[in-house]
C-alpha cells in the first residue's frame, strides 16, 4: 500500500520564525514528503504561534519558496463568521484566496475536506499505516528540521511506501465516479487531471468554460481507440470529443466529464500533387492548413476564422469565405478514417464504407472520432479581402439591401453580414468578404455594392493570400483557451432574406435579447451538390442566420417565432438542445438514414453528447440502448 507523507505546520509569528519555516519546508520536499499543511488546525501538537502571519499569507510564500510540495490549508472551523474577529475570514474571501494560489502555484494546491489526515506528533510507521488505509495524506506536525529529517528517513526506509506517480494535491482532486488507476499504460503520460499543473490549460474552450474530470490526449489512432475504451467504461459521464475547441453548439468540454482532445493529431500531407490530395489530421488548425497549402497554390475553404479545428468543421459543413466559389468544406473531403466507438479503425470513402461516408460529413459527431481526413484542394491565388464598417437609422432596409446584393453577387463573391443591437438609434454593420480574383478592378467592382448600401464608416481591402486571411485568428498559448460560462445562440438557415424577415429581424436586434447577429451568404457553388449526396442536405438557401444572446429560454421564445421565416439550421452554431432541433438540422429521411447508420456503427451510443442521433428507430421510444444494442448483435 502507498502511503503519502506529509508534514502539518503552524503559522509562524515573525519574519525570523518564517525564515526557520521555510527552510523547514525546503528540506521536507528535498526529501521526498508529498505534503505541507499550514495552519493551527492541521497542526495539532504544534506550539500556538500568537500573533502573526496568517495560514495563506504563509502558504503563499511556501509556493514562492518551493518548487514541488503540495500546500493545504485547512477551512475554517466555524460556520459563521464574526465581523468583530480581526482574524476570521469570510467565506468568499478564503475561496478566493484557495483560487489565487491555485493559479500561482498550479497543481499544487490540496482541497482541504478530505484532503489529509493528521497523525499524531512522532508518529511511527504502525500509525501512519493505519491512518493511511483511508488513501488520504497523512500529515505528521512537526517544529524542527530534526522531526522532519525522523519522517524522511522513515520514507527513505520505505516504511511509508513510494512516492506515487501523481501528488497528493492531484489525488486530492480525482472524482470518485472515475477509475484514474484503470486509465490505458499507452495515454498515463499526456492524460491531464484535475489536479495536474497544466490542467487550466485544457478545461475552456473558445467560448465555453468548464471542468471535466479528465482529458485525454490520444498521440495516434490506437491511442484514441484506447480512449475510446475508457470512455466506455464510464458511460455514466458526459463525453466530448475536441479538435480546437472553438465549436459553439459542441460538447468538447463538459463538467465532470471525460474529454478526448485530438489536437495532437495535426498532421498536414500531401498525398497526390496531381489530384492536390491532402491527408490532415482533425487536430490541425484552418489556419496551418492554409499556410501548408499556400505553398503549392492551393486553398481549402474554411470557415471565417483560421484558428478552428479540422475535426469539429469538416464533419458538419463548413460555410466560408470561399463556399459560394469552391463549395462547403464538406464538399472537397474523398475520405476519412474513422475510429468506432468499439475502437475499430476503418476507412470511408465513396467505394468503401460508403454509408458511413455519407453520415459523417454532416454528422459527424455521432459516428466516431475522424483521425485522418482527406481533401481534393482548390487552387487558388491572390484574393481580395474586405473589411467594411457601415452605420445606419434604417436597419430593416439595411438588411434588405444586403439580401439582395448578397444573393446576386457573382459566386466569386461572398461576404458576411455581422451587427448588434442599435444604439441611439443608430445600427453599427461589420461586413466581411472575399473576392476570389486577383484582379484589383474586378474587386472593387465586386465591393461596391457592399459600401454603397448604409454609410460607410471604414474600410480595409487588401489583395492577399487566402493563407494571410487565416493568419489573422490568434494562435492559442500554453494556458489554453480561456471562455467561460455557456455561449447562447440559434440558428438557421434563410431561404430567401424577404421583407418580413428584414422587418422581424430588425426588431429582434431592438429589443435588446441578441447581442450579435450573423448572416452569412451561401448559394453558388454550395447549390450544385445534390441534397441527397451526404447528411448535410441544405443546399438551397440564401443565407445562414446566426444570433448570440445571454438567456437560452428568453432567446428560443423569440427565435420560434422566426420559424415561418426560416428552414432548418447549422448544428455548428446551435445552443438549444431541445430534441426537435435534431429534426430542424436533418429533414426526415435524412435522419432517418442516420439513425440506421448509427445502429450499426454506434448502437450503444457511445458518441451521445453532441446533437444526439438516437439509434432507436423512434426517438421518443421506450427501449433501452441496450436493447436496441441486443437486437443489432441478434442480426
């Protein structure tokens, strides 16, 4: 049995008494010991220290001070809190204080219920391994280096056990419901826990804040199927599958949760100069993507912003800058390869695996995780590149007028629509375009239109590289993302920007409930793909409409009533989780189709946490999962 052991100290009265404490401290991590609790609580036995330093203060310079040992800080005792106690601390004040030293000293911070047990002063190695079959610390008080140097050579002896892989303040923080020890040998070393230093780094993504309870960071495809076989032994834990964890509607990180992260699945290769077939990891960015290609004179339709993940994008549709020219991102992918949710590896293609083919690029999240996926690129050169801010009174008209530039526009033009509420009276429009052309007369030409329909404010059009556009989305640092709270939005797809869309939408934006409103234009080259060639089957519309707000229920009340308006929706930008929203993105047949493809790839619904397709025939039947897993097994 491993035994953790630590030592329990109190906080010292002077600044000399600090100096002794500290190099207290240093001596026990030199030796090995996993723990330093800081108080009078943890410290029984120890000499009451009087007036002085507080338990934080002091566990702030120990953190300073060290490099390695984990710090506890016992709770107050008391459930109230006494305004005339010049030393009590609120209990918002000592949370923050917990929050702040985790920060500072990331990793190392134990909670303190349960995060230790305490032995009494000299305590023996009989007694440490009895209080030690509770799996806690035991922390021993101590006052002089000479007591340290007895629980050290006890360490040193192996009568407290071995050190363990992970620290006391990282055990402290495993979830019960979660078997960390039965983790696969192949991912122990790139698996973040909640109590790791670098777990801050993982837990947001772009938009969304969270707290899983482990992230796993497959290196390989046999790595994710053995990721995959730890998620299915915790079906009774929400799953997210992460590429760049910018997804808005995504699941890719969750509370409590397990995450697997494919980020480290980033390869760019070229495969068929002659076809220009390239072979990308879902792991990549849009925006290294496009740097890789620019060097062969190719491009791949992305999107709007080049630090989105391959993964989360090519399996549900990408509508970018280049869509109305070259077709959905979708639209150039030739195969896949796919591990299942029973850890197969299988490729799909139109020749093999067809069925699969067809479900992942539109729906990709429910039938595995794509490690390798592969494009026919476009080529393209110079492109012109607007940024264009207009302001006007007159809302309604202003989207009437873009509707009808937008949608006549020559498909080498495409350019997006983004606003908010007005203000005074006055609309603020950020539009964003590409003219897929080199020509500077044949740009402006394009563009003119665009800034002559409200007062043009400012503009910045550059004749550039497709790969510069990318580059301008920010590269994510070692700390990770940092969104927070839950993003709110709808969306859906336009058929045609009417009148009374215009009218509605206007008036939406006035009452304050959205926040950000997007139009992107679609048709072109989007329209030539039949509806029926892969789950994503809307072809047809003019745009696609996307609002943000701070309420879900007050946001879907008002976005309901734009149903005689609008025609399906884009999962990737859809908060609501309601089940007919599923019957909004698929038409019947299509998610018809879907759910037999599910049964046979994922009829224990492994893959559940994102827009669920349910394999049972009807969604609102009563049998089980695994019933319809029993029944698929019978065939």
């Amino acid at each position: 049995m491993v035994i953790e052991v630590g030592i329990a100290v109190a906080a010292p009265a002077s600044e000399g008494d600090l100096e002794g404490l500290i190099a207290l401290v240093r001596r026990a991590e030199a030796a090995g010991l996993e723990l330093v609790v800081v108080g009078q609580d943890a410290a029984e036995g120890v000499d009451e220290p009087g007036p002085g330093f507080d338990a934080w203060t002091t566990a702030v310079w120990i953190a300073g001070s060290t490099s390695r040992i984990s710090i506890g800080v016992p709770s107050p005792t008391t459930t109230g809190w006494d305004p005339t106690d010049a030393e009590a601390r609120p209990s918002a004040i000592a949370a923050k204080a917990r929050e702040s030293l985790d920060v500072l000293a990331p990793g190392r911070l134990v909670p303190a219920e349960p995060g230790w047990v305490t032995a009494p002063r000299g305590a023996g190695p009989p007694e440490l391994a009895e209080l030690g079959v509770a799996g806690l610390p035991v922390v021993v008080p101590v006052g002089s280096v000479a007591e340290v140097e007895r629980l050290a050579a006890l360490v040193t002896d192996g009568a407290a056990g071995s050190r363990p892989r992970r620290t006391a303040a990282a055990r402290a923080r495993r979830r019960p419901d979660i078997d960390y020890d039965g983790l696969p040998a192949s991912l122990v070393d790139v698996a973040i826990e909640p109590g790791d230093p670098d777990y801050r780094s993982v837990t947001s993504t772009y938009l969304r804040g969270g707290a899983p309870g482990l992230v796993l960071r497959p290196r390989s495809p046999a790595e994710v199927a053995d990721a995959l076989a730890f998620a299915r032994r915790h079906m009774h834990l929400p799953l997210g599958i992460r590429s760049g964890g910018h997804g808005i509607s995504g699941r890719s990180t969750n509370k409590g949760g397990l995450v697997i992260d494919v980020g480290r699945l980033n390869r760019i290769e070229v495969v068929d100069a002659d076809r220009r077939l390239v072979r990308i990891g879902p792991g990549a960015t849009w925006k290294q993507v496009a740097a890789a290609l620019d060097a062969h004179g190719w491009a791949l339709g992305s999107g709007d912003y080049g630090g989105v993940g391959v993964g989360g994008l090519a399996t549900a549709g990408g509508i970018g800058y280049l869509s109305r020219r070259h077709g959905l991102t979708i639209d150039h992918i030739r195969a896949v390869d796919v591990v299942l949710a029973d850890g197969r590896l299988v490729r799909a293609s139109a020749t093999e695996n067809p069925e699969l083919f067809w479900a992942v690029r539109g729906a990709g999240a429910n039938f595995g995780v794509v490690v390798a996926f592969e494009f026919e690129a476009d080529e393209v050169g110079d492109v012109g590149y607007a940024q264009l801010t207009l302001t006007t009174p007159d809302l309604e008209n202003a989207l009437r007028e873009y509707g009808r530039i937008a949608s006549t526009a020559p498909r080498d033009t495409t350019v997006f629509l983004v606003t908010g509420r007005p203000r005074q009276g006055l609309s603020v429009l950020q539009l964003y375009g590409m003219v897929d052309s080199s020509e500077p007369d044949v740009i402006v030409e394009r563009l003119t239109p665009f800034a002559e329909f409200a007062d043009l404010r400012d503009q910045m059009v550059v004749l550039t590289r497709y790969k510069d556009v990318m580059s301008l989305a920010a590269d994510v640092g070692p700390d990770g993302q940092h969104g927070f709270g839950e993003p709110v939005s709808r969306s859906a797809f336009l058929p045609a920007l009417t009148d009374e869309f215009a009218r509605d939408a206007a008036e939406l934006l006035r009452s304050g409930l959205v926040y950000f409103f997007e139009l992107r234009s679609m048709g072109g080259a989007i329209a030539d793909v039949p509806e029926d060639a892969m789950a994503f089957a809307h072809r047809t519309p003019a745009f696609q409409v996307t609002v943000m707000g701070k309420d879900q229920q007050a946001l879907n009340a008002a976005w309901d009533a734009f149903a005689p308006h609008v025609d399906g929706l884009y999962l990737s930008f859809d908060t609501d989780l309601r089940p007919e929203r599923l019957r909004d993105a698929f038409p019947p047949p299509v998610l018809e189709r879907l759910r037999r493809i599910k049964r046979r790839y994922d009829p224990g619904n492994v893959f559940r946490d994102n827009f669920n397709i349910d394999p049972r025939t009807d969604a609102g039947s009563r049998r089980s999962t695994g019933a319809v897993l029993e029944e698929e097994l019978a065939r």
